[in-house]
C-alpha cells in the first residue's frame, strides 16, 4: 500500500485517531509517521506522554506491515517492548520510523525509533510483535 492508501485507511478504520497522525512515507524499508503532537498528547511538565509514544510506535508499525501485506484491518499487536531513551521535545510533532524485520504467513515482527522533530537522537525504540489474521 502507498503512503496515501495507508492514509485513507486510517481515516475509514481509525476515525477516532486518524486526524492525530500524517504518514509520510511508505515503501519496503518500511513507514514514516508524523504525529502531529497537541495539548492532548501532553502530560504534566509539557512533554509527550508514554501512551502517546506507544500509540504512535503501534500505529506506525500497523500500517508498515499493512503497506507489505494489504489492508488487513484484522492484524493485533501481541507484543510491545518500549524503551524511553530521552524526553521528547515540548510543543513539536513526533515522527515514528517503523520497519518490518520479519514478515511470516501469521506473525510479523518489527521494530520502531521514535524521534521529536529536528532532533537527531531517538526519544524511544520499540519492538513490537503482530499477528496476521488467515488469509480468506
């Protein structure tokens, strides 16, 4: 799927969180997503909340393995590892560089750097194992 056909997903499946996030790219090294951070995604102290993180790690890995496989509305996450490596910027969008490390008939694997925008280093890395329904 293209960044545009994973965009247009989001938006038919995941109404209640598509407006949140932007995919800029997406190929076979995998997806680039944007969150475009607001005062929601905020927590005390003005930083980027770690649910927030793992929203945009679990999405940004969803829609790398749909861009592999097609528009699989069915695939879960069955497991996450996140590490949180540094604070995230206050008052910028995040970015999520997801590729996919193994691609089975019922598993995929893959993992996530996370970035605040215009810094160099990751805020966060995450692992994230998903399971893909049958095919029909």
């Amino acid at each position: 799927m293209t960044a545009a056909e994973l965009q247009a997903f989001l938006t038919r499946e995941f109404t209640q969180v598509a407006d949140d996030f932007a995919v800029e790219r997406a190929d076979q090294a995998g997806v680039c997503l944007r969150l475009r951070v607001q005062d929601k995604h905020l927590r005390p102290g003005g930083t980027v909340s770690g649910p927030t993180i793992f929203a945009l790690a679990d999405v940004a890995m969803y829609l790398a393995i749909l861009a592999r496989i097609g528009p699989a509305a069915l695939a879960v996450t069955t497991n996450c590892s996140l590490d949180f490596m540094r604070k995230p910027a206050a008052g910028v969008d995040m970015l999520a560089e997801a590729r996919v490390l193994k691609l089975g008939r019922s598993l995929a694997v893959g993992d996530v750097l996370l970035f605040s925008q215009g810094l160099n280093e990751p805020v966060a890395r995450a692992n994230l194992t998903y399971s893909i329904p049958p095919a029909r």
